[in-house]
C-alpha cells in the first residue's frame, strides 16, 4: 500500500524506508535505517526527483503511481545515478514510455554503464544553469561534482524557492513518520546521524561542497529536499552553517577525542587517565575504543571536535589493525585543521607512535602536540606526569 508525504500543494514525497539493511554501500552500519527520498513535481507536466535503491523499489513504485493519479509520468530528473537513487530507472522507463529523463553528459554515460540500456532517444540532457519549464515551476539546474559523484546535480525550483539537493543536507535514518526536520528535535536526536552521514560519504570533497554551497548561497531558498534523511523547511541557516563548518574540515567544537587500541588494557589505562586529566582541567573529552566502535563514528567525531588524541598499541611491528584502519579512513575523508597528540604502547619496541604521526602528516594543517607517550606494556608511576603534562597542552591549547 501506499505511504506517501505531502512537501507542498505540487511536491509529494514518494520515497521509502529501509531499516533491515545492515551496511550502507557495504562499509557504513545504519542501525536506524536509511531513507531513500523520492519526489514528485505535480504541475502541468510531471517531474519525478530520482528513484530508490532496489530493497525499497515495490513501495515506491506503488507511492509513485497513487502520487501520479493516473496521470503519465512527463519527466525524471536524474540528479544521481548512484543505485541508491536510480536502482529503479529502467524498470521506470519500461513502465512510463513517454517519460523523458532530464539529465547531463556525465549522467547519461553512467546510466549506460549500469544498466546497458541505450536511453538516448528519451535523454533531455541539461547543463548548468540550463532551465525546464513545467507549467507553474521553474526548474534550474546547478552542478555539484563529487558531492558525491562526479555527475551530480542539484535542481533549483524558482517558483516555490526550493533545492533538490542530491546527497548534500542527507543523513543517515529512516524517516519515523515525520518529513520534515522541524517535525522532531533534530539536534538531539538527528544531529549526530547527520554528520556521521556527511564525515563519512561526502566529507573527502571538502572544497566541492563549499562549491555548491556557495551556488546555493545566491539563492533564495525555503526548502531543502535532500535524498536521504529530513527535509528543511525552517532553520535552513541551522544546518547550512553546520556544512560550511565542516565542507572547511573545521571543529563544531573545542574538546579532546580520544581513540584508543588496547590488547590488554593498558593502552585504555592511559587513555583513561588523560580523559580524567582533561576533564579536570574543565575540557570535554569523549572517547572510542577502536576495536568495538565503528570507524564511521569516530570519523564523524573527529569532524566534530578540535584535538584528537590516538592511543595504539604496537602489532605485528605496526599499528594495531583497527587503529591503523582509522586513521587510514581519516586520511582517506581529508581530515584537516585539528591538533593531535599520539600515546603508544610497545612492550618491547615500539614503533605505532612514529607510524600514526607519519600518516596523519599527509594530511593538511596538522599541529602535533610535542608530547609523544611511549609506555612499555604497562603505564609507569613516571609516566602519570607525562599524561598530565599533555592534559595541560590540550586544556591551554583548547583555552587559548
Ligand atoms: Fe545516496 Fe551518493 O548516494
């Protein structure tokens, strides 16, 4: 059956909700679901946003054709060919035959290599700025490549003053009955969702973001639909300013991340005596065991806080795997901005220190902190004034 939102007297969202997938694109848990948004354009002609990822096709194709009241389907725009948003485009195209699809260069190639259909003879193909006139609404189309793809764009409709905006102001999370971010206390409870979304699939295009948001900042705009997570009809200012923060790699705030890799739980020890150091001292600090928390998470508090602090033990001569696979994912998501500070633990060569620093140099603007701990399997009663000394770095440092 059924199960659609109205957006406004012409949009209706006709998307779905997974809550049984258990990794996002393979890598990202989403232990809230995900939301494939869907939206279609009722005006003189009809203009679907996208599609939906393959486990949710079924509902969106009957949300589609009570949305379309018997009414052909004139246009789909496809602003991302990723399957998440186009799993059901060729079963769509079979199904509306006069349906046109509303997309650049880049997309049409891609639609070719995924699903080895020719839709030339269909493709209404855009560039930037280009427009669609569909009766009432004034449709305007804006590039933003690698926000998340190379072929994304967004659509500006000028009449109602809203951004489809593809990937970008997504977040991690089925939709629970509400729509709209207004609908529920998003910084409680969406927030974090959010950024782990962003730090994690777009957070590696930094400078395309900004891109986009400086497009969109030459805009009026009332509305925000995303393809994933809430739409923004009120406080648009609230997350914007979030994504300008983090499209820079620059801290919500100031407070000490500790991640830490410990076989025996020595390493924790001294993650734990810092973390009592630091909050003494009147600074925040949150900290992850590396081995049980998802990388994805600790990635997304690393885009949050200011000072980060990675505690590893020494392994197989290295830096213990799931550490060493954090840091390559913050490498890899272009971390930049932050003060670190690395504690090792080898008890009887220590290398895990040297490696970590070594790897995070690759990375822009990284102040380390002198101080580099290095305890021999088990924190030394002399070792209790190094974590202090480096708790009162972090705390200057943070209070500077
Ligand atoms: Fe939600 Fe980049 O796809």
């Amino acid at each position: 059956m059924h199960c659609v939102k109205k957006i406004t007297n012409d949009l209706i969202w006709v998307g779905a909700n997974d809550r049984r997938l258990a990794m996002f694109e393979g890598v990202y848990s989403v232990p809230n679901g995900v939301s494939y948004n869907a939206y279609l354009l009722c005006d003189k002609k009809t203009v679907l946003f996208d599609t939906v990822d393959n486990a949710v096709r079924q509902r969106f194709f009957e949300n589609l054709s009570y949305a379309l009241n018997g009414r052909k389907l004139d246009y789909l725009v496809v602003q991302h060919i990723e399957p998440d948003h186009s799993a059901a485009l060729a079963e769509l195209a079979d199904k509306y035959p006069e349906m046109r699809i509303v997309c650049n260069a880049k997309t049409a190639a891609l639609i070719r290599q995924f699903f080895n259909i020719d839709v030339s003879a269909r493709t209404l193909l855009v560039k930037e700025n280009d427009t669609l006139d569909t009766g009432k609404h004034k449709l305007r189309f804006m590039f933003a490549p690698m926000v998340h793809w190379p072929e994304v764009m967004v659509t500006y409709d000028a009449t109602d003053k809203i951004l489809f905006s593809a990937d970008a102001f997504g977040s991690f999370g089925a939709l629970n009955g509400a729509i709209f971010a207004d609908e529920v206390d998003f910084l409680k409870d969406y927030m974090d969702e959010t950024r782990r979304y962003y730090a994690n699939i777009v957070g590696k295009y930094g400078a395309q973001t900004k891109a986009l948001l400086q497009k969109a900042a030459a805009l009026p705009i009332s509305m925000i639909c995303p393809l994933h997570g809430f739409v923004w009809r009120k406080n648009l200012e609230q997350i914007i300013a979030k994504y300008a923060l983090w499209a820079e790699y620059q801290p919500e705030e100031k407070g000490v991340l500790i991640a830490y890799a410990s076989v025996y739980g020595n390493t924790e020890n001294a993650a734990e005596i810092l973390a009592c150091r630091v909050r003494e001292r009147g600074v925040k600090a949150v900290m992850f065991d590396v081995s049980v928390t998802p990388a994805s998470d600790i990635v997304s508090a690393a885009f949050r806080y200011s000072h980060l602090v990675f505690a590893s033990t020494t392994y197989n001569a290295g830096i213990f795997v799931s550490m060493e696979a954090l840091i390559h994912d913050l490498t890899a998501h272009n971390i930049q901005n932050r003060t670190v500070a690395v504690i090792e633990n080898g008890s009887w060569a220590a290398t895990s220190g040297a490696l970590i620093r070594e790897k995070l140099q690759k990375c822009k603007n990284i102040t380390f902190a002198e101080n580099l701990i290095s305890i021999k399997s088990s924190v030394s009663e002399a070792q209790l004034a190094e974590l202090d000394a480096l708790a009162d770095f972090l705390a200057k440092d943070i209070k500077k």
